[in-house]
C-alpha cells in the first residue's frame, strides 16, 4: 500500500502561539518550565491536525523555539566556545542565535558576546544558524537529545511519528570554519562525527522508532565525485546500525541529478525527490533504485499556497506506482511544511471577501489533507475519492479561466519593452562627479537601511486603522508625528542620508503588494522567517500593476522637515516576488518583469518630487539563484534586468541605493556588477570579512556599504569594535568608496539599542573623516 506521508509541520503554532513564548520567555515574563510545557501541547496539536488529515507517517523532531540548524547543533554538542561559559539551556541556545549583553553585577561580570552568523535556507526566505566548526570539533549527545524525546513525547499520545535529522553531511556542509580553525576541511570532521549518529539512531531503535527521515538537501547541489563518495561511506555505516531502523535520504528544493548514482549501492530503505519544483526527475530516479528502496514522491508543493492540481499529481504517481508497486511508493509533500501557513481555518475575511480565490488555496493542514487523497486514490482507486477530486478539478479550471487574473494593459507594456530601458544614461563614474557636484557628501557617509523601530504604538494605531476604530485622518496625523521623531532623531545622531523611517509600513513587501493591484493579503498566513520572527507573505494572484503612487507623500513630507538628503524607501522587484506567495500559472520571469514596471513607475515620480536618493532594496536576488550553476545565466538575465527596468527611468544626478544581505556574493558578482547601482549595501558583521573578497578581487568601483553592526542582536557594538570592523573594510574598499551603515533596517529593535548604536556608527565615521585629515594635512 502507498503510504501518505509528511516531511515537517509549521513549528510556529496556527496563531503565532511559538513566537508569543519565546517573546515572552525573551521578556521575562514566562520561566523556561512554562515555556516547555507549552511547547508540548503545540507539538501534540501538531501531530494530531496530521493524523486527523489521515497521514501514515507523522514526522517528529521537527518543532523549534528558533532554528532547527540550531537545535541540531546543540544536540551534537557544536557550541562555539564563546557561548561554553553560559549555562546549558534555553538562554543559552537563544544567545547562540541572537547574541547576548548584560551588564556586570556585584555577582556575575559583563557578558557580551556576538550571535553566529545566520543565512538564507537554501533559495528560501527562511534563515537558519549556521553551525561553526573547529579543527579538535568533538561530538556528543548531551543530557537533553530532543529528537528522542520528542519521539517519546508522540509515542505517549499514541502516536506513532518517524523522527527527523539533518543528515551528516548537509550537516557539515552548510557549516562554516570557527575564526581559530581557517582553513579546516568540514568534511574531515566526517569520521568524528558518525559514530554520534550512529549512538542516535541506536537510541531512537531502541524506542521503537521503525523509519527515520535524515535530511540531506545538499544533495540537490551542484556536488563533485568525492564528495558523494563521502554520501557513500556514511549511509553504508549509518543504514548498519539496526536491522529495526530503515533510513529515508529525503532531498527537497530541486533535483538530485547525478548525486543519485551512491543510492542503490546503500542500503538506505528510501528516497524522497521534490516533484514540484524538478517533476522531470522521476523516471531518471526510479532507474537509479534498487529493487527493495522505496521512492517517496514530493507532489504537493510544500513552499506555497496553491491547491494540487491532484490530476496531474495522480499522473506522476502511477507512474512511479507501475514502475516500482504500491508498497515502495509514498506520497509527500516536496518539502517540509516549515515554508507554508498552518491552516485556512482563520481566514475568515478572505473566506468572505474573495470566496473565488479563497477556494484556489491551501495551507499545511489542507496540503496534508491532499497528500491523504492522492494515497486514497492510488490505493483505492480514482473512484473512491471521486467528489474529492472533481471538487478539485473544478477549482483548478475556475482558476485558470478567472477574468481576475490577466490585465491585457499590463501585458501590452510588458510587449513595449525596449533594450534603452535597462540602461542609466551614463556610466557610473560619470554619474558619480555629476552626483557629488549636485549635492556633495563627506568622506564615509553615514545612512541607515530604512526602518526604524516599529514601537508598540506604531502597531496599536496600525491595527486601530485597519479596524475601523480611527479616522483615516487621525492615522495620517500620527504617522507623520512619527515620521516627525524619526527625522529629529537623525539629525541629532548626525546622520548624512536620512529616511522616513517606514512607520507607516508593516512588512516591506506586504506595503507594497496592499498598493499594488494583481495582489491579495491573507490575515493568518504567516510563516517563520528567523527566530521568532514571522512574515505574512502577501499572495500574487493576478497581473500586477501600479494604479497610485506608493510612498511619495511620506518621502516628500520627511524632505520638507530637513536640508539633509532623504532616501526614497522601496522595494525591489525580485524581492517583491521572492518574498510572496507568487502565482504558478505564468513564468516567475514575468511576475518579476510586471512588479519592475511598477516599481520604476516609483522611482520616476520620487525623482519628479525632489528625491534625489532613492534606495531599491533586494536583499533577496541571491536568494533567488537556482541551486545548480547551470541555471544560473537564465535566471540572473530576467532577474538584473528588472532591477534595471526599475531604477533606470532617472537622470544621472539621482543617486539609486540598493541593500542585499545574507549573500554568498562570489556566486552573482558579475550580476551585481550590471546592477549599475550607485550605492550598494551589504550584510556583513556576521560574515567575518569574508564576503569582502570578493569586492577586492573583482575591483567594484561604485559606493560599497558594508554593515558595521549586527541589527538581528540586542547586542550594542562599541565604537572599538565598529571601528575595528571599518579598519578591517578599508583593506578591501577604496576610502572613496565606503559608506558607514547597520546591516539592515531596524525595525525589530527598540529605540533604546538603536541610539546608542548609530550614535556609536557616527563616532566611527568621524573617527575615519579626522584620521583621514590628519594623514592629509601631514
């Protein structure tokens, strides 16, 4: 019999629940018992929504406060020895994640100690702790191994689950050197690191744990000979260690190619392949099994919020269901569910407002309900879920003949596209003497990303508003007071290129999307983006385009209350359509190619208005890169050439800023290049310098950024340690070049941090401005 099965469940509660504890816990206001104890009856609703969508096999282990990288590290005993002074436990994990500060006491001295780095989870905007290695790294399990007790914890229920890990070598590969061990091999660690596995998968055999899921999503990379022969030699010993155990290699965000070939020389009892985002990968799959190994079939898209066309989902299915038989068959979602909303049954306004497109989704709890109709239906045949799927059929067509979704004005000026729109009218270094002589900087300019805190009041009057409960003018009154502060506060710091601060924004995506029309905004699709931070992305479900100006008013308003220059905040196309639910009917290139249309439409009337910075952030087109090198040039041509089509409508005088972070930028400099940005900033104070090379090998010309301090911690830097990290920069960027900026916007802090942390950034600057006059003047 085909199995339904499930690779992971939103860890974030189906109202936010996991991110209100930690918060709390965070503030606090609930002790470390209480938030335990809630995080078992999260757990235990989770795995029960699952059987009652009628899964076989429930996945445990896959629950998390902040991170899974995180926890897993933790579990093996990869604790970099900053952190081995705190006290095991849940501080000490969170100060792992985001750094920590307190102040010396006549009992304990002054901590401060800076957070791991953090990255993008493969080409997803979830972020994951990056686990830091060193050369005499020992393993071991602790007191507390969360995957067996939350294993323990479902056995109890009565439920049944297979426990889930991040495999060994995806384990080590998405490590990263400690700063005392550079140069050490992470796959060295190999030898040292098995036998840990090995004591794990003996305990969870002894708990009457029959499947195991290892994750290894590596292996949908672009990955050398060796390198899978290290595959080989691992699940050779690890698939040794009980003959109760059978291990599931699950492989998700793309298609595993030729790193398949190590399988059916294992004995590994299974393979899960994402047929969603690589379907062409099933036949070469199935003749690189053996006869005894069952194929897991990922056909219900795990990363968004369309309902399964479930015909052609059964297509893929019989399929593999011939060629291998129901009993080596599972049915799956392509990815864990950590990247999709809990459940649709909150969306009560949605439900009301746009009942169409209502009946056009799917979240967790509705995805599991899918992958239990495709296992009916191969096991029982079509007729046995019959209304099940002409209920579906009839959504997949209502949705593909809906009026709702074409603009043909929209279409027609995606056809007018001539090649002069993707280009500035001068080359950099002529528009950088044009800019300087039209309003000149001093040396090391200071700016921030864009955001500032979004306080609790800006929050209460933001959902007053949207509830009816003030007047559209009583909104915009407080708004512009708080733009008010904003501006002051930046003139008091001494800040060159100021900002609005975005108080009247929510999410730098959803802002734009609820102005834009070709969009819709769900009240309770939220899904974890780092930490306890949550994001709600918005859906793109029509041709999209602009009908009013976006942000004009604010800019304009903070303008008239400074003579400092104001940066015209927006959004990039790419990261308008990474960081949303995005319609899968039309190429992902055209979506992108009509949020460039708008946006450039926003630039243009910035311009017109007096704004003469204007900042495109995309801090998600590196997120975006296919996980193979050889679908990189397609994807980096429509993706830069959007960005272009947004920031190219204006004179040489107007200077466009962009914003990446968590960049791997050797991989997309030359794209970074084309950009033609006149400032580019970056995300760099968790990345040891390194992506700086980068920059200096390929000898970037144009104003560079580099984050001087860390905005995801509470931590605030000193002046030394800025300045230390702008020292180390200047090694790499000429003087002319470097701005003084955060990592990224501020939002998620408060007022407090932030002061004392730009008041620290501008010390810096001036620090680099009198030194660069002394040397000068000697």
């Amino acid at each position: 019999m085909v199995q339904a099965t499930n690779l992971g469940f939103p860890r974030i509660g189906a109202q936010r629940e996991t991110k209100k504890l930690v918060e709390n816990f965070w503030a606090g206001k609930i002790t470390e018992q209480a938030l335990d104890e809630a995080a078992v009856k999260l757990r235990a609703d989770n795995w029960q929504v699952q059987k009652a969508q009628g899964l076989n096999q429930i996945p445990s282990g896959d629950f998390s406060f902040y991170d899974h990288v995180l926890d897993h590290s933790v579990m093996f005993n990869v604790i970099p020895q900053r952190f081995r002074h705190l006290a095991d436990g849940h501080e000490r994990n969170f100060a792992i994640g985001r750094g920590i500060q307190k102040p010396a006491t006549e009992t304990q001295e002054k901590v401060d100690i800076e957070a791991q780095e953090m990255k993008k989870w493969f080409d997803t905007n979830y972020h994951f702790i990056v686990p830091e290695f060193e050369t005499n790294q020992t393993f071991h399990l602790g007191a507390q191994i969360k995957t067996l007790q939350e294993f323990n914890e479902a056995k109890a229920l009565g439920i049944h689950t297979r426990p889930v890990v991040l495999g060994p070598l995806s384990f080590l590969l998405l490590g990263k050197a400690a700063k005392n061990s550079h140069g050490l091999d992470l796959l060295s660690l190999l030898p040292k690191v098995l036998p840990v596995y090995e004591e794990l998968f003996t305990k969870l055999a002894e708990a009457g744990a029959d499947w195991i899921q290892v994750d290894e999503p590596c292996l949908v990379l672009d990955t050398a000979p060796a390198v899978i022969a290290q595959y080989h030699a691992a699940y050779t010993r690890l698939t040794a260690v009980s003959d109760k155990l059978k291990i599931l290699i699950a492989t998700y965000f793309g298609r595993i190619g030729n790193n398949v070939s190590f399988i059916k020389d294992v004995n590994v009892a299974g393979l899960h392949i994402d047929l969603v985002r690589a379907p062409e990968q099933l036949e070469h799959v199935i003749a690189n099994l053996k006869p005894t190994q069952v194929l897991s079939l990922g056909l219900v898209d795990g990363r968004n919020i369309w309902k399964t066309n479930l015909d052609a989902a059964l297509k893929l299915a019989k399929t593999a269901v011939k060629a291998l038989g129901a009993d080596r068959v599972f049915v799956a979602p392509s990815c864990s569910l950590l990247h999709a909303p809990v459940t649709l049954r909150f969306e009560k306004r949605l439900a009301a407002k746009h009942a169409e497109l209502f009946d056009w989704l799917a979240y967790s709890e509705e995805k599991c309900k899918e992958v239990h109709i495709l296992t009916q239906a191969l096991n029982l045949g079509d007729e046995s879920v019959k209304a099940e799927l002409a209920d579906n059929a009839r959504s997949i067509e209502v949705r593909r003949t809906s009026p709702h979704t074409t603009n043909s004005a929209v279409r027609q000026r995606l056809e007018a596209i001539v090649p002069d729109q993707l280009r500035r009218r001068n080359v950099f270094p002529v528009r950088r003497e044009k800019q300087h002589e039209a309003l000149p900087l001093p040396d090391f300019p200071t700016t921030t990303i864009g955001s500032f805190p979004q306080t609790k009041e800006i929050r209460v009057a933001r959902a007053k508003f949207t509830k009816g409960e003030i007047t559209e003018d009583t909104y915009k009154k407080f708004i512009n007071e708080e733009i008010a502060f904003c501006v002051k506060a930046q003139e008091a710091l001494d800040l060159d290129v100021l900002v609005h601060g975005e108080a009247e924004r929510n999410d730098m995506v959803a802002y734009f999307g609820e102005r834009l029309e070709g969009y819709v905004f769900s009240e309770n699709g939220w899904i974890a983006s780092y930490g306890s931070r949550c994001v709600r992305p918005p859906i793109i479900f029509g041709d999209v385009h602009r009908v009013n100006p976006m942000t004009i008013n604010e800019t304009v308003y903070a303008q008239t209350l400074t003579s400092k220059p104001m940066k015209g905040m927006l959004t990039g196309p790419v990261t308008c359509l990474q960081w949303s639910f995005v319609r899968d009917d039309i190429p992902r290139s055209v979506v992108c190619t009509q949020l460039a249309l708008a946006i450039r439409d926003e630039v243009v009337d910035l311009e017109k208005a007096g704004i003469v910075h204007i900042q495109v952030d995309e801090p998600a087109i590196r997120e975006g890169l296919p996980l193979r090198s050889v679908d990189f040039e397609y994807y980096l041509q429509w993706a830069v050439d959007a960005f272009l089509l947004s920031t190219t409508g204006v004179t040489d005088t107007t200077v466009i800023h962009t914003h990446m972070c968590y960049s791997d930028f050797q991989d997309i400099f030359q794209a970074i290049v084309r950009m033609d940005a006149d400032v580019l900033t970056i995300e760099n104070s968790k990345s040891d310098m390194r992506i700086l090379n980068s920059f200096a090998t390929h000898g970037y010309t144009a104003g560079i950024g580099p984050g001087v301090f860390d905005i995801h911690s509470p931590r605030v830097p000193s002046i030394a340690e800025m300045k230390e990290r702008a020292d180390a920069m200047l090694l790499y960027i000429p003087e002319r070049n470097l701005w003084i900026n955060p990592d990224c916007g501020l939002k998620t802090r408060g007022w407090k941090e932030v002061n004392e942390s730009l008041t620290n950034m501008v010390a810096v600057a001036k620090e680099l401005r009198n030194a660069k006059a002394q040397r000068a003047s000697a």
